[in-house]
C-alpha cells in the first residue's frame, strides 16, 4: 500500500506522512483490500474526486482535487473527518452524503451554489459533482466517492457575458446621453451578483477643469438619497464620499471599508453589502478627459482579478460609446440645423441679390441695344465689336440671375406656376427648331421626333421653355459627333420628353448626382467650361412642378439620354394656377431662347478657331514680333480671349488656346515666354496645364499668371501653392493685367539671367573640383584672400578668416621643412616680378598631409607698384603617391616575375609529365593551379611502373594552396615513389603514406587514391584515403563511381584501408580527378561529379584532348582551385599479348619439365636463343627456389608483349625472398645475385595467395 502511495504524486506522499494510527482507520497495513483498491484508483486518477471512508468519513483526495477545489486547506484536510473539512457547506453537502450512505443510491448536482472558506474568505463557487456509494470488504456501504467538475468560471463568464449583450443594444435605441445611460442602468440592475449597485455621474464641463462637478445621471441597487449616491460631487469637497482626483487623472481606484463608512448598504443578490467599489472612468473615445465615471459595489464573494476588471471596464466602454454616440448624434442634429438655417438665409441673399442685378442689367442691355440698332449714329466697328462684347455678356449675366431666381422661388415655395393646356408635342418641336442654326453650324444632325399628342398637356409655358432649352444646350454642349433626337411620347397618364445625344457619355458614378444643385462632372471633353452646375437641377425641379421628373440613362463613349416625364390632367397641379379653357398662343418669346443660342454660338466660334490661332500667333509680316515676347493666352470664353488679345498684342506676340489640352500642345510645339490661363476650362482646367507644364522640363520655368472668378485670399493662396506664379482675380483692370504680364516676364528674365550665371559659376567650381585646381588672389598690403569655393575646400580655411587673415593663416599650413622655401618664393614675386611655381606640403586638420603645385603671377596697379598676386592650387598628392605606387609595382612586378619564373620551374620539377607509355594503358593528365598566374598547386598525379608490366595510378591532393602545398606534395609523391618500388599493395603503400602526413604536421590533411593495374588478368587494385571516388567507364555504358575501396583521409589518425578489385576490358577508361574539377560555390559536390559524368560519358576521339574539354565544359571561367586530371584507357595491345600458364609441381622433378616448357614456348614465340637461354636459366633457378623453399601451388606464367618476355613464378608463401650478400662461408643469396645480373629488371610482390617473383627481358 504505501509503494502505491508513494507512485501518486504530490497527494500520495502527503498521505504516507499522515498519521494513520490516530484516525479510526489505523496503519495503511491494517486498511481492508477495498480501502487499499479504492484508494490506489484515487491517486492514480488525472480526475478531480474526493472520497470519505469509514464511521467518521475519513477525508482522502488525489492531486487534481487538491489543485482545483482544496486550496489552502491542503494538506491539513487529509485524514480528518469530513464534515471537518467541509464545514461551511456541510449543511448542503452533508444530506446528500447521509442520503448515499443510507440507501446506497448516487447523486447528481449539475452547477450548484457553494460559499467555500478555502481562500481566507468566503467565495462563490458553482460545482457539478456526484455522489457515490464505496462499498466494503464485506458488502456494506462504507464510504463515498464525490468526483467533481469545478464550474465556477464558466457559470460566472456566461452571467457576465448576458449583461455585457443586453447593455450592447442600449445605445442604439437612445439619443441623448442620460437616457442612454439611464436604459444601461436597467440593464445593469439585472445584475446583482457582479453588481450588487451601480452609480454613474457625468461630467458638467470638461474632466480637465478644477471646478468641473459630477452629477448622478443612473443608480441601480441603490435607493434614491441615499449617503452613497449624492446627487453632486465637486472637487473641493472635502467630504467626498468618491474621490474625483483619481478620475479627472483618467484612471480608477478602489474604495475600502465601505460597511464601516456606511449604514444599510445596498447588498444586490447577497445577503451581505459589498466590502468595496471601484471608481472606473467613462473615456472620451475622441481623446479627451473622461465623460464621467462609473462606480460599481463588487461582490464580496469574488476576487477583483484580471476577469472581474476587464469585465467592469467593458461596462465603463460600452456606457462610454453610447455617450459618444448619443453627443454625437445631438452635435449632428444642432450642425444639420445650423446648415439649414444657413441655407435658408443663403436663398434669401441669392434672392434679394438676384432682383438687385436686374436692374443695372436692365440699363445695360437697353442702351447696348440701342447702340448697337441706331442707324442714325452708327457706331464705329471697333467700338461697335466691344458693344457686342458687352451686350452678349449681359445677356448671359441675365440669363443666370433668372436661373438663380427660379431656384430662390423653387427653395422658398414663391414660384408662381400658370398651368394651362398645350400642344405640347408642336411647342417642344418649335422650341427644337430654334435651336437648330446653332446645332448645325456645330455640324451635328438634329431629329424631331414629337407627333401630336391625343390631348394638350397643362404646362406652366416659360418652364417648359427652359425643360427644353437646357436640355438642348446640355447635349449640344459635349455632343462633337454624330446628332441630337428630340422626341415626345405618351405612356399611360404621363407625357415624356428624351433628349439623345451621341456624345462623351458620362460615368456611372457620376450619374446618381448629376440633378444635384451646383454638381459638374470635372475634367472631360466639353464645348465649354461655363456654367453654373444648376441647369439639370432646375431641370428636375420644373418637372417635379408638372407631377413628374427627370433621369438619366448613358454609355460613357456613346451618349446619353435625358428623360423628363410630366402627368397629363390637372389634379395633381394647385387648382388655384390651372387655366381653364383654350391655351394661349403657342409661340414663345425669344427672351427665353436668346440666352441659350448666343451662349451656344459663341461655344461654335471657340470650335472655329481653335485651329487658326494656335497655327497663327500675333506676328507681323516677316516676322518683325519675333523678338517680342510670346504670350498664350488660354480661356474658353471667347470674348474673353478676344478681349486679352487685344490688350496684350500691341506689346507682345500673342497666341490663344480655348482650353488647357490644346495650350499644351501648342506650347510643346512652340515654348512661350508666359502663360495667361483662365483656371476652370473643359478637357484640361488650369491647375491642370500648370502642372503638366512644371513636369515638363522643356516649360518647367515658364512663368505662369492665372486668371480666375474665385475672389479672396483662400484663392490665392492656393493658386500659389501650386506653383503660378501670379494670380490675377477677375474683373481686373487692364492696366493692372498689364503691369502683371510685365512684371512676370522681367522677373523670368532676371531669374534666368541669374540661373545662367549661378550655372556657369557651377560649372567653374565643378570644372575646378574636377581638376582638383583652386583659384586665389592675395591682396599684398592687407594679406586678405579671395578665394575659389575649390581652394577653401583644400586650404581647410573659411572664407571669412580668408578674407581677415588669410596670408599669414594659409602659411601656417605649410610644412615646416617647405616653409623657408614657399615663403622665399612668395617674397621674390612681390619683389622682383618672378612668376610662382613651386610644390609644396600642407598639413591639414582633416585631411593629413597633402602635396600641392601652386603657380602665380603679380599684378602692378596704375602706378606700377605689387598690388595683388593671382594663381592657383592644383592637389598633386594622388600624383605624387600614384608616381610613389607606381615605382612599387614595377618593384613587385619585378619580384613577381622572378618568384612566378621560381614556383614554375618548381611545380615541373615536383610534378613532371609520366617519364614512360605503359604498354598496355594510354594515358592522358592534366594540370593547372587555382592560384591565378602560377603554376603550383598541391594536387598530384603520377604513373609508376612497377614491373611485371604492371602500372601505378597515383592521384592525390593537399588541402592547401600555393607554394606550402606544393612542397608538402612534393615530398609525398616523392614518398609514394618510393613505396610503389617495394611492390607494396595500394593499402599499404596509403597507409605508409599516412604516417609521412602526419609527421609533416598536425593539420594538414591529404587524400590520394593508388590504383594498380596488372595487364596479366586486367585487374586493377586500388585504395581510397578520402579522395573523390575514381570514374569507371565499360565500353558503350555509363560512368559509374568506385566506393567499394573508400577510406578516411590521410593526417586525420592512423587508417586502416579497404581494397577493391575490378576486372577491364579493353576500350574501359579509368578516370582519377581532384575537387578543382567539381567543386562550385552554388552547388553540392555531388551534383558536380554527376555533372562530369554527363559530360565523360559521350566523349570521343584522342584521349590527349580530353581533360582541355572537361576543363572548358565544366569550368568555363577557369579553375577556381587547383585541378588535376589521370585519364587511362585499356588500349587492344592486349590482344596481341601472348600468355601462357604452367602449374609447377613441388618436386625436384619440377626443374627439367619446366626448362623443357620454357625453351619451347619461346621457341614458338621466336625469341632469340641467347635471350631464350638466359630466360630458362633463370626460370630454373626461380622454380627450384619455389620447390624448395615456397609452398604449393606453384604456377609459371609466361608473356610476350611488344616490347619485353616477363616470367611470372606464383607460390603461396607469404615471405620476400631477400637479396643476400654471399660470404665464403655462407652461399645463400646467389640465385637471386644470378636473376639480377641477367634480367633487364626483377622483382617480387605480395599477392592475395602468397607472392609472385617477376623479371623482365628484352626479346
């Protein structure tokens, strides 16, 4: 039991420290096997449960119990009787627990209430828990099990969350701030828990202010009078029962002592007050002090935690936005007031305004008229054509104080209708038909589509005169191809009138307000920019007068159709303005259409000659203006350019432009010297001209002067602000648009005079700069200097100490071993006359010491006295230490020259060309250093014959560059050498190499691979120290990697080294490389050796030329270390190569057979007789040697190749026979002296059976 005590955790261990024997349990040894069972499962359980056992239930619990609900109480409640632990809530608890004990049934409590005394004080807490009955050893019920789900958190959120959904909808249903937070209040009060009372107070001025007072605006739990909630709270109040000084800081505060300060405290849902509150305040979202604060009783039963304030600070968030919401709302209301107040008295002013203009219009246009109709005092042409001016202008002037006119009736409801009946069909092709002189000279087609309607129509008649007229002019204004369709119909009880043009179209989202008052579309193709932005709005307003309206339906790029429908009958018109009976006449007044075609015209004569004025500027015969200056002048409004023309043109060269588009052509084609523009014009305004002209380098400077109606310093300051240079307000007068013009175009010559000389200054200094030369004049009675901003960036001194000591300043820059000379030389020039020109050292601050050549030349005033010395400071020092640098690399190169001639003839002589052709190998190599401009490196090749016609393939690579590579690489393939003499396999020739790497040094790492090839069974042998593997290639198949033999590298500790054996075939190509070859910065090596794969595997032709094209394909900007290259291919000589075997027997009788054998075999291969003699007399004695001294088998081989016989003898001792020198007592070691002496070369080798003994003859 205690084992399984001691495996329960935390719990477990604690149990065992209880002292058991003092409970009516007794000793864990003693406890019944069900206690034990029951108790091993509760500890071992990752569940919350509780269990009691035994006549006083005994308290047992498991970690998670203890972690969630015991708290404090743990571990003092282990052991002890339960209804000791749980006292506080025994009276809930302990039925339900008699109830199980009793009748042996579970219980079930989902969520249940209980005040637990677990934390120091009482908490509200909710638990789902049951009841279960643990029965004994003997069946009978003995205990309980309680297993229990702490619900505390959720029960809590899920309550908080209800209050904050329910506030959510307050502030959507209030408008002012205390009702919203009044109906927040109802909502709070349904909260009792977590808000057993609320107080909310609002601000009466600003939080920032000192004598701001709080006033209670809501209170849930609270009855009204009461000590906690006064009506008011002011700053000073030194009784405050809430501190505001916390607050108006904008953060809150927690009052204690509440019960203490205060009788009948409020107590929510509880049957106990709240020990405190909490002051949180209402944030002003927009930034500002707080709108009031909120003050919240907390529950006495809850921690104040992070949930329970983040939870009280959403309240005080949601109260505050509603604040915001509802003042704004008010703030809203109070502005749409103030708008419409304004609007109200903007009517009246339009309309007073409007009546005022009538009058002198009235005296205007009648003595213009007369003027212009007088037959008996005609007026001159050129006064005539400004009368014209003056009249059209009037007219139009008028035209639009009856349009505003109309909107004031329309606004304030004074318009007075006379509906009376029209054939509305004949009227609205006649009002068409007047307008037709000005649609045809604009080269448009207009259709009339009105048949006669059943019955008249009751229409007030100048309203439907002006319905048709704007209509007209609207299309014909951004109508340029095509034609105009006016037609009438009847649809049911309603009349419609359409107007279709096939002009620009107009964007969707510009349709919606396009019969908005004062609404324009900007910046598309138009006749004209004029206009007030109200003909549409009128428009829909008279129809709005006949029962009907207007829309809109249009294609950007093909047209627009403006439809306006009116009712038929008189019952949705004022009885009071219905005409009854016949209509008047059906013609119209010319005074409603009169307007509209001279505006329209006028539109024409812009289209008109558009063309001619940009082609034909203000000139006189033979160009006798051209050196005038050259003013575009650019407005839409024809008499307005007409106008400026001739108040420009008797000083200037003019050229005009009706809009922005069409001046920035003519300006690109010709640069004027100033731009007049008006600012609002169609297809480009002038804000727009302006800033296509700054982008444009050719016209950035040209100077701008704009024309506008927009009076007042805002204007002005905007127009500035885009950059114009002048900003002229209309009406102007002409002597003042005048001095404008002048005053721009003297400043442009001025500035530009200024820019060419700041330029050709610049281009001194930059010219001096360059040159590193500075320009100087010494003053010789002051001493003062003037110098180049080059010079004062030389000298290190400002032109101020110049100019106040500049000789003596500038000579205490020299250095002190130059400063006799300088100063000798300066003196002499005064003196004599003798021009400057010396080098000389200055010593900088900065800079450090710089070289300067300074040349001069005296100047003599009138009297002929030394009045000033002028010259020049030319910076020699990068010459100087150039000439210093230069003598240094013709040094080096020259120490250069004699090392690179050294390393070179050192790398021949470590790494020379393979000094024999093996018979039966064609062999190719290659090398070149990674140190560009040398040739040593330290990779290696080599090819070693070894005898027996067998040949070593050495390839090797010291970590490393340069001279120290190639030295330790020549020693190691002098070392190599060296091994191969002694015949030894590939692994042990790599591991004697081993031990020469790392006595050269701790760190130095090589890697070599030692292949041998024996043409006698066209093996080859070899060993792998860490290098790339070699490439294998078979006739007709792919390279393939030799691994089989590979090993560590050599220096990195004592090797042990497998062998591989291959067998070839003729036409087989082994490969040996170094990493040079395959090795890149951008990719694994691997992918390199694959690559070379790819590019060995087709290769044909001379095995010489190969490694020059591996080298090229795969390193096409050279090496960047050190490659080498052994290439060697099984060449058909075998095939001519004779062969034979012979197994020798171990007996004496062995000698004389094998003599026999060898003398005939040679004789068949035509060998000479004394070479054939030498040869079976060494045979002999190689064999008789074997006899008797080696081990069976023995075998002879016998092989004739182009250039050599070799005999083979094969035995399976695995000793050396050793060269002996014969003494006379001792005639051991004369065979071998006799094998020696005959053969051309001998040798022995081990083999994987035992050794071989070899020689060499020449046939």
């Amino acid at each position: 039991m205690r084992a399984a005590l001691r495996a329960g955790g935390e719990v477990g261990h604690d149990l065992l420290a209880v002292d058991w024997s003092a409970t009516p349990l007794g000793p864990p040894e003693t406890w019944q096997q069900s206690l034990r069972t029951m108790v091993q499962v509760l500890v071992a359980s990752r569940f919350s449960m509780w269990m009691a056992w035994g006549p006083e239930l005994t308290f047992f619990c498991n970690d998670a119990y203890r972690r969630d609900t015991l708290a404090k109480k743990y571990p003092w409640a282990l052991g002890r009787p339960a209804r000791e632990v749980w006292a506080e809530i025994w009276p809930d608890i302990g039925p339900r627990i008699g109830s199980v004990l009793a009748t042996g049934v579970a219980t079930w409590d989902e969520s249940l209430l209980l005040f637990l005394e677990r934390s120091g004080y009482v908490e509200e807490t909710y638990h789902t828990f049951s009841y279960s009955p643990l029965v004994d050893d003997a069946g009978q019920v003995a205990g309980m099990l309680c297993v229990v789900s702490e619900d505390t958190d959720r029960v809590i959120a899920e309550r908080r969350m209800s209050t904050l959904r329910d506030l959510g909808a307050v502030p959507t249903t209030a408008r002012v701030d205390i009702e919203v937070l009044r109906a927040a209040a109802l909502q709070m009060g349904n909260e009792k828990r977590c808000l057993p009372f609320t107080l909310t107070y609002l601000f009466d001025a600003p939080a920032a202010s000192t004598t701001t007072t709080a006033r209670l605006v809501a209170a849930t739990g609270v009855p009204t009078g009461h000590p906690i909630a006064p009506a008011t709270i002011t700053p000073g109040d030194p009784e405050q029962v809430w501190p505001l000084a916390e607050v108006l800081d904008g953060g809150g505060t927690i009052v204690g002592g509440l019960p203490e300060r205060f009788a009948a405290l409020p107590t929510g849902a509880w049957s106990e007050p709240p020990t405190q509150a909490v002051l949180i305040p209402l944030p002003d979202q927009g930034g500002g002090g707080p709108y009031g604060f909120l003050v919240v009783g907390l529950n006495r039963y809850r921690p104040f935690d992070e949930a329970y304030r983040g939870f009280v600070d959403l309240i005080a968030g949601q109260l505050a936005a509603g604040i915001a919401s509802a003042r704004a709302y008010q703030a809203e209301r109070q502005r749409a007031e103030s708008l419409a107040e304004l609007d109200r008295a903007k009517t009246a002013f339009f309309t007073n305004v409007s009546h005022e203009f009538r009058t002198p219009l009235t005296l205007m246009l009648g003595p213009a008229e007369d003027a212009l109709t007088d037959t008996a005092h005609p007026l001159p042409p050129g006064q005539r054509e400004r009368v014209e001016v003056m009249h059209r202008n009037a007219q139009r002037l008028l035209k639009l104080v009856n349009t505003l006119l109309d909107f004031s009736r329309l606004e304030s409801q004074g318009i007075s209708a006379r509906y009376e009946p029209v054939d509305l069909s004949r009227y609205t092709a006649e009002l068409t038909s007047m307008f037709h002189p000005a649609i045809e000279r604009a080269g448009l087609s207009l259709t009339v589509d009105c048949p006669m309607l059943p019955d008249p129509v009751y229409v007030d008649r100048e309203m439907w005169a002006k319905v048709v007229l704007n209509l007209l002019s609207n299309a014909l204004k951004f109508t340029f191809t095509g034609g105009i369709t006016v037609r009438t119909r009847l649809r049911d009880d309603r009349v419609e009138l359409a107007v279709i043009d096939t002009g620009i179209g107009i964007e969707p989202t510009d349709q919606a307000r396009l019969f908005e008052r004062f609404q324009r579309v900007s910046g598309v193709r138009s006749r004209s920019h004029e206009g007030s932005g109200i003909g549409l709005a009128l428009v829909s307003e008279l129809a709005m007068l006949h029962g009907g309206g207007a829309s809109v339906t249009s294609t950007p790029g093909a047209g627009s159709t403006f439809t306006v429908h009116v009712r038929t009958g008189t019952a949705h018109l004022p009885a009071d303005q219905v005409v009854r009976g016949p209509g008047g006449s059906t013609t119209t007044s010319g005074e409603h259409v009169e307007g509209f075609l001279a505006e329209a015209m006028r539109w024409m004569a812009d289209d008109a000659g558009t063309f001619e004025e940009l082609q034909s500027p203000t000139r006189t015969a033979g160009g006798a203006l051209a050196h005038r200056p050259h003013v575009l002048v650019v407005d839409d409004n024809a008499d307005m350019r007409e106008y400026l023309v001739r108040l420009l043109s008797d000083v200037y060269e003019v050229s005009t432009a009706p809009d922005g588009a069409s001046a920035l052509a003519a300006a690109r084609h010709r640069t004027p010297d100033l731009v007049l523009t008006d600012v609002m014009m169609p297809n480009l305004d002038g804000f727009g001209l302006l800033r296509e002209m700054r982008a444009d380098p050719a016209m950035s400077l040209v100077p701008v002067v704009m024309l506008s109606a927009r009076a007042g310093d805002e204007a002005t300051v905007e127009g500035l602000e885009a950059g114009v240079d002048d900003y002229l307000v209309k009406p102007f007068a002409a002597r003042e648009l005048l001095a404008r013009v002048r005053a721009n175009l003297e400043l442009d010559r001025a500035r530009r005079a200024r820019s060419e000389l700041e330029r050709n200054q610049q281009l001194l200094d930059q010219a001096q700069k360059l040159a590193g030369v500075g320009s100087w004049e010494l003053d010789i009675e002051s001493g003062a200097i003037v110098a180049s901003d080059e010079f004062i960036r030389q000298i290190g001194i400002s032109a101020d100490d110049l100019r106040t000591k500049g000789y003596e300043a500038t000579l205490g820059r020299v250095h002190p071993d130059d400063f006799p000379r300088v100063r000798a030389a300066i003196d002499a020039a005064i003196t004599t006359g003798a021009p400057l020109d010396y080098e000389v050292r200055v010593l900088l601050p900065d800079r450090g010491e710089r070289v300067f050549r300074t040349l001069g030349v005296l100047e003599r005033d009138a009297e002929g006295r030394a009045a000033r010395l002028r010259g020049s400071n030319q910076d020699i020092t990068e010459q100087r230490h150039a000439d210093a640098a230069m003598a240094a690399v013709a040094a080096a190169q020259e120490v250069a020259a004699r090392e690179h001639q050294i390393a070179d003839e050192l790398q021949r002589s470590l790494l020379p060309e393979p000094r024999f052709t093996p018979d039966h190998l064609e062999v190719a190599t290659f090398y070149r250093a990674g140190v560009e401009g040398t040739q040593v490196g330290g990779d290696w090749y080599d090819v070693i014959e070894l005898g027996a016609d067998r040949t070593a393939l050495v390839m090797g690579d010291v970590m490393g560059r340069g001279v120290r590579a190639a030295a330790v690489m020549g020693q190691l393939r002098a070392a190599v050498r060296a091994y191969a003499r002694l015949d030894l396999a590939p692994a042990d020739v790599l591991e004697f190499l081993d031990g020469v790497v790392r006595d050269l040094g701790d760190d130095q790492i090589v890697t070599c691979v030692y292949a041998v090839y024996d043409p006698g069974d066209r093996t080859l042998v070899y060993a792998n120290a860490g290098h790339l593997p070699p490439l294998f290639v078979t006739p007709g198949g792919p390279p393939r990697r030799l691994t089989g033999a590979a090993g560590p590298p050599l220096g990195a500790g004592p090797v042990t080294l497998p062998e591989e054996r291959i067998t070839l075939s003729p036409d087989a190509l082994l490969m040996l490389y170094t990493d040079g070859l395959v090795e890149h910065r951008d990719q694994a090596i691997d992918e390199g050796i694959d690559l070379l794969s790819t590019v060995l595997a087709p290769v044909a032709g001379p095995l010489a030329d190969v490694p020059d094209h591996l080298v090229s394909r795969l390193l096409p900007g050279g090496p960047a270390d050190d490659v080498a290259i052994l290439l060697a291919r099984i060449t058909d000589e075998a095939e001519r190569t004779r062969s034979v075997m012979h197994r020798v027997p171990a007996e004496a009788s062995a000698v004389p057979e094998t003599r026999e054998f060898v003398g005939r075999t040679l004789s068949d291969w035509a060998v000479s007789a004394p070479v054939t003699a030498d040869i079976v007399l060494l045979t002999s004695e190689l064999v008789a040697n074997a006899v008797l001294h080696a081990r069976p088998p023995i075998e002879l081989r016998l092989r004739r190749t182009a250039n050599h016989v070799i005999v083979e003898v094969f035995d399976a001792a695995p000793f050396l026979p050793r060269k002996l020198r014969p003494s006379p007592d001792d005639e051991r070691g004369r065979g071998l002296q006799l094998v020696a002496m005959l053969a051309d070369r001998w040798g022995t080798r081990p083999t994987p059976g035992g050794k071989a003994v070899w020689c060499m003859f020449t046939p």
